[in-house]
C-alpha cells in the first residue's frame, strides 16, 4: 500500500495447535515474518488459549521461549533507528528462495538496512545461502551464525553468548560475486539459522 504502513501478524499458527504444529512452525513463521518487514509477531499457544486443564505449565513452551531469541537477536545487533530503517531485499538471494507452507518451509529470507551495511539472512531448513554480496557496500563483510533454537552464535562447534564471525573479510560491494553459506548442520527441518553480514569498519 502507498504510502507504506507498519504491518504486524497479529495471529499466527499456533503452538501445539495439533501434532504437527511444533515450535519450528510458531519460529520460521516469526522469523520470516519479521525480515519480510513486518515490525512484530503474536505467539500463541493452543493450551493456553484455551485456558485448557494445566494450560499454566505450557507458558514456557519451547516456542514462547524462541521467542525470545528473535527480540534478543534484534535488539544486539540493531539500533533502534536500524531497526526502523529496515527493507526486505529477496533480490539478495542468489537461486531458489524456497517455498513456505502451513507445517513446512525450506524459505530463506532476507532484510537488510537501507544503508546496505548489515544483512540478515533466515534460512528454515538449514539450506545453504548463496548471497549477492554486491547488494551490500564495500570492501568487505564479516559473518555470524545465530541459532534461533537457543539464542546463542555459532563459531565452528563452539556455542558463545556474544557474536563473535565464523567468517571475515568477504569481499562485497560494487562487483563482488555472490557467496555461498552453509549453515552448521544438515538441510533438515527444525535446522534453522540466521547469518548476519556486517559491513567491516
């Protein structure tokens, strides 16, 4: 819509909603949710919409606790102003995007900032990334893992509390070709990962 307005998926899947419907499907749907530009995301939980026999137990479901992980995520690497100034840019992907479906999704996802000095990157499945690093300013990028599972970063088999690139100085910018990525694990669902690329100063 012109002129654009802030969108919000006020009701998504919910949690527990029947056997298939796990914390993967409450997490890939916020996340690609939000790096499609959404500026937020409801988690629900069946249980405890409901008010079901017990439903207390449930408010800290695996998926309520992802959540978590996404604010966190936001709120690190993100200025208040960063995260206002955001633009989904799908051309950042090099080859197939993926699909996302009610239970199921090899979708990767990507936002960037309008300054093209950080990206962030959803992959559902665990698919390697194959990013257009040209779309981002130059000379070079440094990249991090973080597991959306756990809210930690990912540097080789190491699990840290901090950021800290399993990558640096990746050419970007005018010309650069595009990169490949592959995150920690197999292709497989539940296996999802973010990469955030960051600009080197």
């Amino acid at each position: 819509m012109s002129p654009r307005k802030p969108t919000w998926l006020f009701e998504g899947r919910y949690e527990a909603y029947d056997s298939s419907h796990r914390d993967w499907q409450t997490r890939f749907q916020a996340y690609q949710t939000v790096f499609a530009g959404g500026h937020g995301h409801t988690y629900g939980h069946e249980t405890v919409y409901g008010f079901e026999p017990g439903w207390s137990t449930w408010l800290d479901a695996s998926g309520a606790l992802n959540m978590q992980h996404l604010y966190a995520l936001l709120r690190e690497v993100l200025s208040a102003k960063q995260f206002l100034y955001r633009r989904p840019d799908q051309a950042m992907i090099f080859g197939d995007q993926g699909t996302s479906e009610r239970t199921t999704s090899n979708r990767i996802q990507a936002i960037r900032g309008t300054s093209r000095r950080y990206a962030l990157i959803y992959t559902a499945n665990g698919r390697n990334i194959s990013a257009k690093m040209d779309t981002l300013t130059g000379p070079s990028v440094d990249a991090y893992w973080y597991n959306p599972r756990n809210g930690t970063w990912q540097t080789g088999n190491i699990q840290r509390a901090t950021p800290s690139p399993f990558a640096t100085a990746i050419p970007s910018g005018a010309a650069a070709p595009a990169y490949d990525f592959d995150p920690p694990g197999e292709m497989q669902d539940e296996n999802d990962w973010v990469l955030l690329l960051k600009v080197v100063t």
